[in-house]
C-alpha cells in the first residue's frame, strides 16, 4: 500500500509540473520585450488564480533546475537552511533586473534587492546568486548572446541560429497497396524542419497518422542532432497531445502553437511541402508501391537534391540584413555546417525514457498482466500488486516492468501451445506436487528407526562369552 501511493503521488506531481509548464511557455520566449513579458506574467497569474510573484517563482524553477524544478516538493523535502525562504522570488527579480541590464554584476544585483527591502543585507552570497544565475542561463556569455538576439530580433523572420525553433508538420502522402490482400492504404508524411538553415532533421512516410508518428519524428531528430529550445505546431489533435508535451518537457523543449487558421505563420512549412508535391510527382512516375520503397527514394531525394541545391528562404533572410550572398547562393545544408551554435547532445537512454508511455496494471494469479488484447508474463512474487509498465508506441510487443523495491525487467508475451491453458507455468516450488513433503519426511524417518530398532534385537541375539542364543 505503503508503495503504491508513493507512486501515485509521483504521478500527481508530474501532471502538477505539465501544468505549469504549459502555463509559463510562452514566458521562456526570449524574443518578448519587456513590457509584452510583464503583461503576459499578470495574464498567466489571473488565469491561474495566483499571484505574479508565483509566476515568477514558476519561471525560477524551470530556469534553474527544468521540468524537475516544477515538480511541487514532497513533505520530506525542504529547502537548505541557508537559503532565504523567498529565494525563488529573489533570484526571480535578480533574473529581472540582469534582464534590464544585462552588464549588471552580481553585486550590483544583490545590493539592488537589498536596496528595496527584499533581503537582509548580507544574507544572500555572491557566489551561491552567481551559480543559480548561471544555472537558469543568465550567466555573462549567456546575457551577452541574449543582448545580441534582441538587438537583432526587429530585423529577422526567422531563428538567427540552429536548433532555436524545430517546425513540425503532417502531409498526405499517396496511397499504396500495403493493407491486407493488397488493400490501398493513405500515407501520412511527418517531418521536423529546422527553422533557421530549413534542414530537415527528420521526414518518414508512414502508414498512421496517429500521435505515435509525430512522437517517433521528434525522437529520432533528437536522438541525432540533439537537444533543440523550442518547436512550432499547428493545433492538430496529434500536436496537442498529452504525451508529446511530456516527452518534450521532460527534455526542457518548449512547445508553441501557430493561432488558428493562421496560415502565414507556417509559411516555411508550406514551403517545404512545395518541394514533398515534386517529390510525389516522381514517385508516382517511378511506380512506387511499398512504403519501404517510398522512404528510401524520399532520403535520397532530401540528400543528394533538397539539402544540396540554394534555398530562396536563406537568401532573402541575409538580404533583410544587408549581407551580400555568392552568386550560387546558399544550401540548407552549407547554412546548418556553417552556424556557430555548437549541438546539444542528450544521453540515448534520457531520451528513450522521455519517449516512453507509461501505463498501470494489476498482475493477476498467473502472474500476467494484460495489455492490448494480449496476455504477458511477470514474476510470482509480483502476483496480485499493481506494476507500471513503459513502452515505446512503435514497438508495444516490449514492456519494460517497474515495481517498487525490484529491478526493472521485460515482460514477455506468453506462448499457448494447443493443450495448455492460457495462463503461464508457475515456478516448480509454487506448483501441486500430489504429495506432502512433510508426511514424506515422517515415512523416511520411520523407517529409518525401524533400521535401528532391527539393529539394537540383532545385536541382543550375542551373549557374553561369544555364545550365541537363537
């Protein structure tokens, strides 16, 4: 019992940091001016129904610590002693005032909060403002690069470096004969674009167009180009999905909607589907008929034509800016290469487990639990407890299994032969064995004093003397 509620308060808390998290995205929005920020914070808190001072406190926490950091505390967590009790809502306002003026010390910002009232004076450390200003960005190399993105932000359309905003989008694909009996199916294309070099990073046809395909898109394209700041939907029932906003928070990227029937705000988007129609065009030339064939001339297509050839979009991007372009101009590909901003890589197994649905079920008498329509085998040990079990919407036949106080371990799909029931064979020390083995022990014992008994009259048959009674 004791571990079944510590895990349902886990859950609780997670959908508690979805919440906010949502709430506060459009605030991590580094382009918003000042005074739009201000606004937008009062908003945020009259919907909630809390104060702008816990919006801030919101905001603090994800800076410092992510996803994790807005996670409400357990009772038996507690702050460090030698913390202030309003340090969220201090480093908040210290965030505001490096925000104002990004060439403002740590000194200057202590001495200011100081100043008004907010902290004792000498009880916040230079040191410990200095590292969880760092750690939520507002370092001093992290406040110069954002005083340069506002200087710039009035003269770009787009993202002035890779991986700031990753585009996402579903198209028709055509139909092939891939259903049962050769039965035409509808393809659904699912691509992720980056907004700034309009490298693809990813672009599968598939047979589906449920959330899985996105979920799949976005985890590949992480899993190869890394960690991105933020990505751009439309309002699909695909894009706001519950399990594609966890995925994505739980690896600190932020999730913006285009407004609806907004159709200039996914103009590159648009755009790239220009150059999907010329591609279908070919295929349908070339007779294409399985969807494997449809994938691998669709990469090639992207490789060695789309990502190779000059982009229009990059072009007048640098013209806006009064920046002069070679006469051949400049691919997708060269403008991902060439950008300064380094890739962020994120450990394979964080992103799995970010990917993971995660489901509940009770372990029944065989030890089984079910899961869409099929029976899979746990442990004995876990009959009659309830298990959370993970798996990846692409492959649903492996379960991982998780219990409190055991290993994580794989389900397996339990195998019925023609004459067995369809529940699994337990243990040999769990099964009847038609005997009891205690009675057992007794009839060895038995006879083992009959031994010694037989033993002890055949002895007596001697006299002393060596004479012998019969």
């Amino acid at each position: 019992m004791m571990n079944t509620k510590h895990r349902q308060t886990g859950n609780w808390q997670e959908e508690q940091a979805l919440t906010r998290y949502a709430a506060i995205a459009p605030l991590l929005d580094e382009t918003l001016d000042t005074a739009k920020k201000l606004k937008l914070r009062d908003d945020i808190a009259e919907r909630l129904g809390v104060s702008t001072r816990t919006v801030y406190r919101y905001e603090a926490a994800y800076r410092a610590d992510g996803f994790t950091g807005l996670k409400p505390m357990n009772r038996e967590q507690r702050r460090s002693k030698k913390l202030p009790e309003n340090f969220d809502e201090l480093l908040a306002e210290a965030i505001q005032l490096k925000k104002e003026v990004p060439k403002r010390s740590v000194e200057q910002l202590i001495l200011i909060l100081e100043l008004e009232g907010r902290v004792a004076p000498g009880l916040l450390k230079r040191s410990t403002m200095e590292r969880y200003l760092y750690k939520a960005g507002f370092g001093v190399r992290q406040m110069q690069m954002y005083q340069d993105a506002r200087q710039s932000s009035s003269k770009r359309f787009c993202k002035p470096h890779r991986m700031m905003l990753i585009q996402g989008d579903i198209k028709y694909g055509p139909k092939l004969p891939i259903g049962k009996n050769g039965k035409m199916v509808q393809t659904y294309l699912s691509s992720a674009i980056d907004d700034h070099s309009r490298y693809v990073l990813s672009s599968v046809f598939y047979d589906n167009q449920e959330e899985s395909i996105v979920l799949d898109t976005f985890r590949k394209s992480i899993l190869k180009f890394g960690k991105f700041d933020a990505c751009y939907f439309d309002n699909g029932s695909q894009y706001v999905a519950k399990q594609l906003k966890l995925s994505l928070a739980r690896l600190g990227i932020t999730i913006r909607h285009a407004k609806v029937r907004s159709g200039k705000s996914k103009g590159k988007v648009e755009k790239f589907h220009q150059v999907v129609d010329a591609y279908l065009r070919e295929a349908k030339v070339h007779k294409i008929r399985t969807l494997e064939d449809l994938n691998h001339h669709w990469s090639n297509f992207l490789e060695a034509h789309y990502h190779t050839n000059k982009h229009g979009g990059i072009k007048e991007y640098y013209e806006s800016m009064g920046i002069a372009l070679p006469e051949e101009g400049i691919t997708p590909l060269q403008e991902w290469n060439r950008d300064s901003r380094a890739l962020t890589y994120i450990d394979t197994a964080v992103v799995a487990e970010a990917f993971l649905h995660h489901e509940k079920r009770r372990v029944d008498k065989g030890a089984c639990i079910s899961f869409r329509g099929k029976k899979y085998e746990t442990k004995p040990s876990l009959i009659g407890f309830e298990v959370e079990i993970a798996y990846d919407p692409m492959t649903p036949e492996i379960l991982t299994v998780h219990h409190p106080g055991m290993a994580d371990f794989q389900a397996r799909p339990v195998k019925i032969g023609a004459f067995c029931d369809k529940n699994p064979t337990l243990p040999v020390s769990m099964l009847e064995t038609g005997s009891s083995r205690f009675l057992d022990a007794l009839e060895k014992k038995r006879h083992e004093n009959q031994i010694a008994v037989a033993n002890a009259i055949s002895f007596k048959g001697f006299k002393k003397g060596g004479t012998e009674h019969v």
